[in-house]
C-alpha cells in the first residue's frame, strides 16, 4: 500500500491558524484546553478532530500543510470561542469569529451582524443585504450595535459593585491582607490611630511637583477610545468634572512610619486609568460569568491584561492613582446613645459608588483652592474631611463655589465649631490606615473624626442631607458598628473604615 499523499501548502490555513493561536491565547486557553473542549463539543467528531488536531499543532510549528476536516476544525473552534459570551450575543460572535477565520467558506445567515468588527469592503454589501441596511449606513449601524453592548457594561459597572467588588477582590488574595474588603498590607495599618495633624505634617514634606502621567491602558473592546472621553460620550450627565487632584506616587514604610509621596494629576487621569480596571473586570464578567461554574479571572493576568498581575496594584507609578478619603464620624457624649452616620450615594449623576452605603464625610483628596493655588495651606487630610463634613453633613453648598472666589470654607460659620474643636480638642481627627480599593484600584485613606457633643452647640449637630449626592443621612447607634462593618450593603471603603474603626473603638471615644 503506498504511502498517503500530503496535502498541498496552503498559505491561507497556515494564515489562519496563527489567527487561531492568537484567539485562544487571547481566551487563555492552551493547547490542551481547546483539544478536551472540541471532544465535549462533538465527541462523534473525535477522530477526524484528532487528524486535524495534530496537524493543526504542527503548523503552530511551522508546517504549511493544510490537513484534511479542517473546515469542521474552525467552525468547531469559533463555537468554544464564542461559549463565554451571552446567549443574545453568541450568533453575532461566532459570525464575526468564521468571518474572520473562513472568509468566503461560509454563509453569513440573516442574522448575522457583528457587534465588534466592522467588515471588509467586499463583505459589506452581503452583510447590508441580510439585515436591510443600506451600504452608506453599514459602519454606523454596527458602531450603534457596539455602544450599545458597551454601555450594557457601563451600567453593569456602576449598579452592581456589589457583585463585582468580590470578584476583584479575590483577585488579590495572594498579595494582600486577607481578612479585610479591601487591598492593604499590615505596615500601612498603625498599631494605633494617628492624630491627623501629625500625618499631615510628614505628609506634607513629601511632594514632587512635576512627575509625569503615566500612559492609560487601551482596553480592545474601546477600540482605543480614552476612558474618560468614552464615559462622557455613554453618559454626559454623570459628574466627571477634570479637577485637580493629588496623585499618590509611593507609600514606604520605615520604623512603623508610614510615607506618602504625592504629585499633581487631575480627575480625569485617575478616570482613565484607574476607573477603566474596573470596567474591564465588568466586561469580563458580562463575558465569562453569567453561567454557575465559570472560573474566575486568573491572577497572571492573562483575563484582565490591563489590571495585570496581583502585585502591579501596589505600583502607583502604573497609574493615576488619585486617592480618597473615607472617614467615619462619631458623636459622643450628647446625653444620648453614642453613634456614627452613613449615607447612601443615591444621586444618579454620581461617577463613584452610586447607590452606596458610604460612611460620611468622604470625598476626593483634592484642594478646595483653584488649580491648587493654595497648595500649603490645602495638601492636607485633615482640611479634606472638614471640606466633605461641610458639604455631606452641614449643607455648605456654597464650598464649591469658594472654590472660584477663594474664600476659605473655615470662616463660614456652620463650619465655625468645628474648626474651634480641632484646636481645643472637642473635635479629634485621627488617621486609620490605607488601603486600595480593589475594583477601580483607588487608594484610600482611612479616618475618624470624633466629636465630643457636649462642647460644641446643639445646633451644629442638627446634620441635614448631603446636598452633592443625595440621599438620607442615617444616624447609627455606636454598638451597631462591628455588624455594620460586615454588610453587603456597605461599599469596600466605608467597610473597611468602619472595621478600623471598630478595631480601635476604645482608644477613639475614651481619649
């Protein structure tokens, strides 16, 4: 019997399957992986896949021999690329997936639009036909599709941090400290709470006033689209003002001293390559986690290639880190029960935590002076949480504005008590750690600010709704704080406040 004649080389399979190789790279599949997945797809087609298997594992090497079945090899293949999509999205997909591999080989169906390619100009009239859109609307209509997906993830991102925070979270079980909501590691939690003018006097002694923005990460499914700019064209009415704010470049720890070195950055920078992580786990998920069973993203940052590998969260120079603050307030001595507050995010224009039960006053570590024109007097915690006790608790609208005016929010007069307590001691600021929150990677300081009532007028304490967010201010009795800090309901960093908080409850209200 003579031997069995080699097929022919083929360019246009060797072509193809170093696209295969990229996809299922892309997917984070080996080799292996996508062998037991066409068995489970088709057993009855075990052998011919297994002919074709084999050989398609040599042209990786190099062989340009086309084998034989191979059709049936690439339609099995867009079939396991396509699993982890939605079930609406799965026909679109593995039409743009033949498209792509088959070329002419297939019929595209009418139904057959995809939401993430625009086709090649030969294929554009068929694709038109099927779905009775013009040629000259083609492009448009495909564009619509994709914003359309897209902003399905925006929403997704922005309504279900509690089902996402989880996620990102256990993606950093290797690195950090795994009893708490947050990223953080043990020397940035102090054994005891800092006076917050003492933090900001070795803060302030760490700035570099021109250190460059880092490059943002390009997510594919942006199609190179700047986050920001894309958040703005998917939702114009969520607040996105391109403020200045401070940039945390390195935090080191010697002799149990905790250093923060800062630079300047603005809003936008931290929205473009910190708030773009969190988008690129919600788009994962709305791809690999809607059925029980799907694994989780894997921590060498083959799933979320933009977030990276664990250990790149502690690299603030990889990003525009731009922290917060979240800080807890907690009133004593009033003649009734001791408490603390929260609030929930409930204003529909908020860009962070909407719908979040947050610990009050928190805000962005930014100044309250134009342009940072103030910056010795505003590179402070301690005049960020008075800033955000004044617009969350004390219905000071007007801080905003003394923002263009530049009047000083100390002198106004609701704010007027608690300035005079920082300096008698009636009003004790205390810093409690950092940590990151592991969803948009924003780093966060951690505060408490403990008002004795018994010196500071009755009225001051009368604290009404937060004007900026919306939503009810709830009074929570102090032994309700260990529960409170294990909710669901409450987002990482109010979470993560409130067990801090917990952890050095004596030391807070019995100074």
């Amino acid at each position: 019997m003579g031997a069995k004649k080699a097929q022919p080389e083929d360019p246009f399979w060797f072509e193809k399957t170093q696209q295969v190789r990229i996809l299922i790279k892309r997917r984070g599949l080996t080799q292996s992986d996508l062998w037991e997945k066409l068995i489970s797809l088709s057993p009855d087609r075990a052998p011919s896949y297994k002919i074709s298997f084999d050989h398609f594992k040599r042209v990786i090497q190099g062989n340009r021999r086309r084998p034989t079945h191979y059709l049936d090899l690439l339609k099995g293949i867009c079939e396991i690329l396509t699993e982890t999509h939605q079930s609406w999205e799965q026909q679109q997909k593995r039409f743009e997936y033949q498209s792509q591999l088959l070329q002419s080989e297939i019929d595209p169906g009418p139904a057959a639009v995809s939401i993430g390619k625009i086709p090649k100009e030969s294929e554009r009239s068929s694709l038109a036909r099927a779905v009775n859109i013009s040629d000259e609307k083609m492009p448009e209509a495909l564009a619509n599709g994709q914003d359309e997906y897209l902003s399905r993830v925006f929403q997704f991102y922005r309504e279900d941090r509690e089902l996402l925070g989880p996620i990102a979270r256990a993606y950093y079980l290797s690195v950090a400290l795994p009893q708490y909501p947050v990223v953080t590691k043990a020397e940035w939690l102090p054994v005891r709470p800092i006076p917050l003018n003492e933090f900001d006097r070795e803060l302030q002694k760490h700035w570099i006033p021109d250190q460059p923005e880092p490059p943002h990460p390009q997510l594919p499914v942006l199609r190179g689209e700047n986050y920001a700019k894309f958040v703005r064209r998917m939702a114009p009415k969520v607040r996105q003002d391109d403020d200045f704010c401070y940039r945390l470049l390195e935090v080191r720890t010697e002799k149990d001293k905790l250093t923060c070195v800062f630079s300047p950055s603005r809003y936008s920078q931290f929205i473009s390559s910190c708030a773009v992580l969190g988008y690129e786990v919600a788009e994962w998920y709305m791809k690999n986690q809607q059925k029980r069973g799907r694994r989780r993203p894997r921590t060498n940052g083959v799933d979320l290639p933009a977030r990276g590998q664990p250990r790149a969260i502690f690299n603030f120079e990889n990003r525009s880190a731009c922290p917060a603050t979240s800080t807890i307030l907690i009133l004593v001595n009033t003649g009734k029960e001791n408490c603390f507050y929260l609030h929930r995010r409930v204003s529909p224009e908020l860009f962070d935590s909407p719908g979040g039960l947050h610990v009050v006053p928190s805000g962005q570590f930014q100044p309250d002076g134009t342009e940072d024109v103030y910056h010795d007097r505003d590179f402070s915690l301690t005049r960020t949480v008075m800033r955000e006790l004044a617009e969350e608790l004390l219905g000071v609208a007007e801080v905003e504005k003394s923002i263009w005016n530049d009047k000083d929010f100390y002198e106004d007069p609701r704010v007027q008590p608690f300035v005079a307590g920082l300096e008698n001691g009636a009003v004790r600021a205390y810093f409690l750690g950092l940590g990151i929150d592991p969803l948009p990677t924003k780093p966060d300081f951690f505060a408490a600010l403990v008002v004795d009532g018994s010196r500071i007028p009755e009225a001051s304490l009368n604290f009404i709704g937060n004007w900026e967010s919306g939503g009810k201010v709830l009074r929570v009795p102090l032994d309700r704080l260990k529960l409170l800090g294990h909710d669901k309901r409450m987002i990482p960093d109010g979470a993560m406040c409130l067990q801090l908080a917990d952890q050095h409850l004596d030391f807070l209200i019995k100074q």
